[in-house]
C-alpha cells in the first residue's frame, strides 16, 4: 500500500529568492514520496487590494474578506501565485498541477487527528 501524500503549507511570506521549499519539494519527489502544496499569499493580496484603493482589514490577526475582497483573493491565488508556484516547480524538474479550492467539490480532504482543529 502506497504511502499517503505529505501535506505541506508553503506561506506566500516564505517565497523569496533565497527559499529553498520548492527545491526540498522536488527532492522528495524524486525520492518517491507524492506531496500537496497548500500555498498562502497574503501579502500579494494586500499589494493588490490597496492597488485597488480596498484597505485589507484583519481582526485579531485574521484577514475579513468581503466581497469585493474574495474577487482579488481569488484572482491572486489561483492566477498568481498557484501559477507561478506550478512553474518555478517545472523549471526545478518537479512535477507539479494546480488546482483551487474553488472548484466545488473537486478535492476533498479530512483531519486525521480531529485534535487539530
């Protein structure tokens, strides 16, 4: 029985020149073990949201999306930054698709350890 998947959460802060993730990501690959990447990109969605004159508001450290926050959220993590992360990914050799959960019903997953919630 093969293995399940390692879950890693890559933060859209962590994703500078000099990160090493991708590159680990494609190492574990080529040994064998299959990985899914949930990504961030908080700060990219500020940069945009304030392009568009939306001021982003967190409370207790936590981002309110409204409406017209949830257009740029969704534009810039499923347009931006998954595509990019799919790329740089090809260029190390790696293997790798995007999907958003946006897609109803596409992927479904649940906690193993219901502690984490």
């Amino acid at each position: 029985m093969a293995a399940p998947p390692i879950v890693v959460k890559i933060g859209g802060s962590t994703l500078g020149s000099h990160d090493t993730t991708l590159k680990d990501l494609v190492t574990l690959q080529n040994q064998g073990v299959d990985v899914v990447v949930v990504h961030g990109g908080g700060n990219v969605i500020s940069q945009w949201m304030q392009r568009q004159g939306i001021r982003p508001r967190f409370v207790n450290g936590l981002r309110v999306t409204d409406e017209a926050s949830l257009e740029i959220v969704v534009a810039v993590l499923s347009g931006l930054i998954n595509k990019k992360l799919v790329a740089r990914m090809h260029v190390l050799a790696g293997r790798a698709f995007g999907i958003s959960a946006t897609y109803g019903g596409f992927l479904e997953a649940r906690l193993s350890d219901p502690a984490l919630r």
